[in-house]
C-alpha cells in the first residue's frame, strides 16, 4: 500500500502472489554529504576494572563527501544511550571526557559530530568495564597413581568478557564428585592430589575447577 501523509489514504500498489514474506525493512542512508564524517581514534579506557575513566575520539577532519571540514562542529558523547558530554571544537582536535559508569557490566559509547549540514555517522564501541569473571579452566584431568587421585588443569588466563580480570591473583577451588566435596580450596596451584579415595570401593569419579579473583568465580571447568 501507499500512504498519503497528507490524507492518511491508502492505495492497493500491488499484490505478493507468491507468498512473499518480509523479515526487515532497509533504510536508506540520509546523511548530508557535506555533514562530517564519524569520529576517528574511538578509544574508552578504565585501568584495571575501575569504574572511573575516560573516553577519547579525534574530531573528523573531513565531510561525508570526502571534502575538508573548516570551523568548529560540535560533539556529543552518549553511553548506553544516554549523553554523558558534550561540546565543540575544531576539526582534527583530541577529545577527552572523563567518565563514571555505575556498576560493573558491558557498556556501549558512542561519538558523533555535527555542522549546519547535520549529524555525521556514530563511532561506536561496546566494552566491559569493572572486574571481570574469569573463565573456566581448561584441559582438567584426573590420572591414578594407585593409591591417589593427581589432579590438574591449566592456568586461567582469560576473562568472560574481555574485561579486566587479576590474573596474578587467581585461586582455584577444586570438587571431587558425586557428593561436591571440596578437596582444595583457594589453591594458587594448578594441580591437586586427592589421596581420600577407597580403591576396593568401585566409583565412577570427576572433578571440577573454579577460578576464583576479586570475589567473582568461573563456571566449573
């Protein structure tokens, strides 16, 4: 159908005779050729999980259409779409803005500059921001020597979400099921023994690992 804004009537343009179906609808880039392009240099950094920092972008220096900007454009900041800063300064200037964010979690900013002609397209970028969760250990196996239980696995050295995790400080708790008995606890190690076993009782035996840092701690591995 077509719609007259002006009447709000609608037009039969034409039929879908073979069952056609939409999934999504494209829209067309609007955007000035003369309005700025993105900001270049997008960067937000928060030193080892903290929640105060900073984010940086430099200005364009150049429009949509490839031509140089000249005289100030103004600059707008938002994080998970909210505006956290705003400004104006001149093309190829630095801009730094401190920020807060209010708990620990994945955060998006984005940056977008603008001219008479209008807002340019957004630089944007999704970050973890606080202390992180490691992530499980890997390659955990349990050999038997005849009388105990060896178990190991290989250092953590990963975070669940890219985000800032303590890796010198990380500590392993370690279960023997069935039954979840802890068999080490808070172990900086990346091997245990478990000699509390009964070889002429016949069990099926596994273990899990949890990494442990800065009071958050990994799926069992």
């Amino acid at each position: 159908f077509e719609i007259d804004p002006a009447t709000a009537e609608t037009t039969l343009i034409g039929d879908f005779s073979t069952c056609d179906e939409i999934m999504a609808l494209m829209i067309a880039n609007t955007i000035d050729p003369a309005a700025p392009k993105a900001p270049e240099d997008f960067e937000a950094i928060f030193e080892k999980g903290a929640l105060e920092g900073k984010v940086k972008f430099t200005m364009p220096t150049k429009t949509e259409g490839d031509e140089d900007l000249s005289g100030n454009l103004s600059w707008q900041i938002d994080m998970n779409g909210n505006k956290v800063g705003e400004g104006n300064a001149a093309p190829g200037s630095e801009i730094t803005l401190p920020v807060t964010v209010p708990q620990c979690g994945m955060t998006r900013f984005t940056a977008k500059c603008e001219n008479a002609a209008g807002a340019g397209q957004e630089a944007s970028l999704r970050i973890y921001i606080g202390i992180d969760t490691p992530k499980s250990p890997k390659n955990v196996s349990a050999t038997w020597d005849g009388s105990t239980f060896n178990i190991s696995w290989d250092p953590v050295t990963e975070s669940v979400n890219n985000g800032y995790v303590n890796f010198n400080n990380i500590h392993y708790d370690v279960f023997r099921n069935p039954g979840h008995i802890k068999i080490a606890d808070s172990t900086d190690a990346t091997s245990c023994a478990d000699p509390d076993i009964n070889p002429e009782v016949l069990n099926l035996y596994y273990y899990e690992v949890v990494a442990k840092s800065d009071g958050n701690e990994s799926a069992p591995g």
